[in-house]
C-alpha cells in the first residue's frame, strides 16, 4: 500500500471523510483506504433511490468499512462480485431491439 505524505491542508466535505480522518488522532500520512472510503460514500450516493443488489451492497458495505485495513483496495474493489456478471446474449426492451 502506498502512502501520501501531507503537504497541504486537507480540504474535503466531511461526509466524504474516512472516519480515520474524522477522529481527534494527528496524522501525517494518507493511505488510498481513505480514498476508497470516499468512493463508497460516492457509490451509495448514486444508488441511494435505486433497488439494488446483495453484490452492489456488499460492496458498498465494505468499501465504506470503519477499520481501513478491511477496506478493499481499487484492484479488490474491481474483481468484487458486484462486477462479476454475464455478458447480455439478447437485447431484452424494446429501445435495444431498434438498434
């Protein structure tokens, strides 16, 4: 894992802040878990209103982990389940058949 050595204030929205980042603790290196955290919060923003599945929850859950070190990585992230489907054989609606 690599990490980031602060250079600059951290500018950020706190609901997009890792709860590692949130505590009271000093800190001088950012892992990419924070990162990941963020892409969590992202994905659950944009599913927010949405029926989805177990894979995309599963997902979600563990990119938006309290402990970084069960956060998967972007590598990780990618071979998840949730990204794991079959290709479409057939168009299934009516716009797809016009194509």
């Amino acid at each position: 894992m690599h990490n980031v050595t602060m250079t600059q204030p951290l500018q950020t929205t706190k609901q997009y802040m890792a709860p590692e980042l949130l505590r009271d603790e000093v800190f001088d290196k950012v892992e990419s878990a924070v990162d990941m955290f963020s892409v969590g919060v992202v994905l659950a923003n944009l599913f927010e209103s949405t029926e989805i599945s177990e894979a995309i929850k599963s997902l979600i859950s563990s990119l938006r982990s309290e402990d970084p070190s069960q956060r998967p990585t972007a590598l990780e992230a990618l071979h998840h389940e949730a990204f794991q489907v079959e290709p479409v054989k057939e168009a299934s609606c009516a716009i797809c058949l016009d194509i």
